[in-house]
C-alpha cells in the first residue's frame, strides 16, 4: 500500500485530533515497535522456511546419488556376470589374450 505525502499529512492529523499532543508520540513508539517486531518474525520465517527448502534439496540429492550407486552397482555385480561356461567355445588353434595361460595356474620353467 503506497500512500502519498497528502495522505499522510491527513492520517496525522487525524491522529493528532483523536489522540492529542501528548499520547502521539507513545502511539508512534508502540507502532514503530509493532512494525520492527513484524519485521523480525517475517525475516525469521522467511530464513526456517529457506533452511527447510535447502534441507529438502540436500535429502534430494543425497537420494538420487544412493539410487545412481546402487545403480551402477548392479551393473557391475559378479552374480550377473557371465561364466565360463556361458561362452561359447574358443576356435580350434586360437590362443587366449594373455597367451597360453590358464587363470589360476602358474607357468613353472625347468631351467
């Protein structure tokens, strides 16, 4: 609400002749307060309210990196991974990545 110069100067005169001389300023103190007291608890709510919004997004985001780790974590379980039994046999005359080595095993030389 924008009030001009004019209605100002009316309120207060309104005031002065309801209240008299005397009881204006104590008047003008406690709606001062009032007003300053207003003003502190809506910047308080407004900071619990931006403190609640920021402990929202943080819940948030902490679920959605639980749910991309449990995600990736099924991707790369060795349950799902596929035996050896499961491929398919290996051409006749081929050799292995690593060579002739066998996993498990170790190679001994007689020399």
């Amino acid at each position: 609400m924008n009030l001009g110069f004019s209605e100002m100067l009316f309120l207060f005169f309104l005031a002065l002749i309801i209240f008299g001389p005397k009881r204006l300023p104590e008047i003008g103190r406690q709606v001062g307060r009032a007003l300053a007291e207003f003003r502190r608890a809506s910047n308080e709510f407004k900071l619990q309210l931006e403190s609640e919004m920021r402990q929202i997004e943080m819940e948030q985001t902490l679920q959605k990196q639980k749910e991309q780790e449990a995600a990736d974590r099924q991707r790369v379980r060795p349950s799902e991974a596929v035996s050896a039994a499961e491929l398919p046999p290996a051409p006749v005359g081929s050799e292995t990545p690593l060579g002739d080595a066998v996993p498990g095993t170790r190679e001994v030389s007689n020399s």
